[in-house]
C-alpha cells in the first residue's frame, strides 16, 4: 500500500541522514587551540551565533543537496511515486534541523559544563555523536509527521 511503501522509504532515508548530523562535529575545542584563539565563558553568545550560521549555511546546503537527490531519483527511476516532493521536502528540511543540532550541540556544550563546573573535555565527539544522532531521529520523523500527514503518513 502507499502507506506501507512510504513507512519503508522513511526508515531507509534515516540511514541517509545519520551522516548529516556528524558532520559539523569536528572538535571545536582542538580547532580553536590550532588557531590560537582564546574562548572565555563569556563568549558563548559570540560562539553560539558563528554556529548558527555556520549550521544553517551547511543544513541548508546539504538540505537542497537531499532534495535534489530525491527529484533526480524521482526523475530517473520514479522512485517515490506522487509525494516525492513533500519527502524531498521532508529530506530537506530534517537536514537542516539535524545539522543545526550538530553545530549548536557541539559548540554549546562545553560552555554548559563548564557552567556546572563539569570538565567541558566531558563533551568530546562520541558524547555529542550519540546526542544528535538521538535527536536527527526525533527531528526526522517530527518533520515527517507535519509534512507528509495525509499523503504517506
């Protein structure tokens, strides 16, 4: 049935997205000590804004790249049948939620423990890695159940 083909196009879309989210997660903390720039606890608002837009420039990147995959295969091979566009839409949109996540996550965290008086080394790769990944899911399917309810869904 549609529903059923639109279920397994989700779940193996997920798979796709995975990478998404680990992609701005090189070490903040390693880069900045390369570049010898000094990052205070006071500077969180200045971080936190380089990595907003820095993550919204490459999910909205990586966004369009996902959709225009979906409409090339859709084009191609007419894999998604009559809603390739909300799911290339779907795609996109995941992505640029997942990416933001990534770079916000990374970049904030250190700053969080540190306000707890954690050691901020605490939020290494796999920590922040295992954190977006859990959340891409949810960010996925909640795009998912707004843009293809009623069609796939």
């Amino acid at each position: 049935s549609e529903t059923e083909r639109g279920t397994l196009e989700l779940s193996w879309l997920v798979a796709e997205l995975d990478w998404a989210g680990h992609a701005p997660l090189a070490d903040r903390g390693v880069m900045t000590l390369h570049s010898g720039e000094t990052i205070e606890q006071h500077d969180w608002r200045r971080v936190f804004w380089r990595e907003l837009q820095s993550g919204l420039a490459l999910g909205a990147l990586l966004g369009s790249i996902g959709l225009a995959r979906v409409f090339l295969w859709q084009q191609m091979f007419d894999s998604y049948g009559p809603h390739w566009l909300p799911l290339g839409m779907t795609i996109g949109f995941a992505l640029v939620g997942v990416v933001l996540t990534g770079t916000l996550s990374g970049s904030m965290l250190p700053f969080v423990l540190r306000w707890f008086g954690a050691d901020p080394a605490a939020s290494s790769t796999p920590f922040v890695a295992t954190l977006v990944d859990v959340t891409g899911i949810l960010i996925y399917f909640t795009v998912a159940s707004l843009l293809l309810a009623g069609t796939l869904l």
